[in-house]
C-alpha cells in the first residue's frame, strides 16, 4: 500500500471516531512508524509500506481511534524544546506549562551560583529536567508520590544528560527533601472533580487521574503546599505554582493567608488567563 492510501484510510478512520485533528495525527503516526518527518510523507506519497510497517501503522491509528493520546502511542512528546519520555505512568506535558518554566529559569539565574530546586509533583519530569538543562549549576530534586513516575523522570534526565543533577525522591509534596532549596516548581493536580469528570476520553481514561484531580475546588494540594512549604525554603526563596484558568483569585488568596510576609504575583499566559502564581519571601 502506498502512503496516500494508507494516509487516506487511516484519516477516515480517525474522523470517524471524532478524533480532533485526524489529519495531523495520522500523518505523525505514520512519520513515527517510517522513522521519518511529516515533510518526508508529502514528498514522496508513492512509496509502499512493508507489510510490517502497514502492520504497525494500522495499530497505532487503532490505538487512537480508541482514543489513546497520541504521545503514549509513540512514546515522547516535545516540551521546551526537549524530547521527553512519556508513558500512561505520568501525566503528558503542556505548552501552557512552559511559563512556569521559563519564570523558573529567570529567577534561577537570579539566585546564587548553584541554587536548589524542588520540582513537587514531578510527573515525567518535563520541569526538573528542563530547569536542570538550563540551570547548569543547579541542584534539582524531582518529588512524586509515584515511583513509577519516578522512574520516567530518571530516563529523561539519563536521556538529557542531566541524571547526576536530578535527584527522585518518593513521597508526599515537599517532605522527602534533605535540605532547604531556594525555589519550589509545582504544577500539582487543579482540575476539579466535576471537571475531571467531563474532560475528553484522551485525559479521563487514560491519564492518571492522580495528576489531574484537585479535589471539589482543585485545590486540595496547592493549599497544602502552601501551609507546609516555608521550613523547606531558604530566606528569600519562591514558590511557582501552575493553576487553572479560573483560579487566580482563590489561590492568590490562599498563599497570602498561608505565607504571611511573602509577595504574591498573578502571571497570566500569552491568552491571558490567569496561569502562574509567584510566591517570594523576604530577605
């Protein structure tokens, strides 16, 4: 079968089952089963599939009909411009998480010359690896209560090179920590539960609902984080915390009444909805 055809079929498949964009992700689909880029399909829609790869093909736009994320299927997704492992172990990573990246990395460099960090909640490791990509001289504690998360995070910092700087700990929040750090990234659970309930089939069936669900309002662990963060944090250290578009007031006003003193900032994203909550100490 040549690629037009087997393209052909695997769209109306795909469409056929409500998927959202069916073209896009049959043509990367099939770039992943080929081992080469979508340009590459376009060029030359004439050559054959093996047997093999038509094989392969037919049961990864299966898989997708079904409704499994794309980036399960083929085993990594792009995130700040890093080629991470993912599996259903661990949440799948979000551009809108890049924010919180990149104010991590601002205020790193800002820090001391080799600053600690704890990623809490580190699912795949998208954040504590891509902060200990840029922060060179940074110490990075990647925290999860799942060790198999755990062990996604520690193939992707081995797959960046950046293991001997990225330390897994298993546990709740920030209670494994050996030592105070000077900044904390958490993008922890915040969808709440009526929420969750009505997310697309892609998220609610096969994304661990662990890192997804905050309880009634969402906020069930960034309000905990807030009330025990302080002993772990060096003076004048920050806390980052990804939220939920709707949530700016309500977490702004938790992490005041639970970090008195502290500056809190609102960021919002590029669409400008509310996504980022900055929390300083003082000297």
């Amino acid at each position: 079968m040549q690629i037009r055809e087997a393209l052909t079929q695997a769209i109306e498949s795909l469409r056929n089952q409500e998927v959202e964009s069916p073209r896009l992700d049959a043509e990367l689909l099939l770039a992943e089963v080929l081992r080469v880029n979508r340009a590459a399909l376009l060029t030359w829609p004439e050559r054959r599939l093996s047997p093999k790869q038509l094989t392969s093909y037919r049961d990864s736009v299966a898989r997708r009909a079904a409704r499994e994320p794309l980036a399960y299927i083929t085993g990594h997704r792009e995130f700040f411009g890093l080629d991470l492992a993912v599996d259903p172990r661990v949440l799948i990573p979000r551009p809108e998480t890049e924010l919180l990246v990149e104010r991590a990395i601002e205020i790193g460099r800002g820090m001391r010359e080799r600053p600690t960090i704890a990623d809490v909640g580190a699912g795949s490791g998208a954040i504590a690896v891509s902060l200990a990509v840029h922060l060179t001289g940074a110490t990075v504690y990647a925290l999860d209560s799942s060790v198999g998360a755990l062990d996604v995070v520690a193939a992707n910092a081995r797959r960046h090179g950046v293991a001997e700087r990225v330390h897994c700990l298993q546990g709740d929040l920030l209670g494994p920590l050996p030592e105070t750090v000077d900044l904390v990234a958490a993008n922890l659970p915040y969808v709440t539960t009526e929420e969750w309930e009505a997310l697309p089939p892609e998220i609610r069936v096969y994304e661990p609902r662990a890192a997804l669900d905050g309880g009634s309002d969402g906020l069930d662990h960034i309000r905990r984080l807030f009330v025990t963060a302080g002993p772990h944090l060096r003076p004048s250290g920050t806390i980052l915390v990804e939220i939920g578009a709707g949530q700016g007031a309500s977490v702004t006003a938790l992490a005041r009444e639970a970090c008195p003193g502290a500056e809190v900032e609102l960021c919002q994203d590029l669409a400008q909805l509310d996504r980022l909550v900055v929390v300083r100490y003082p000297k």
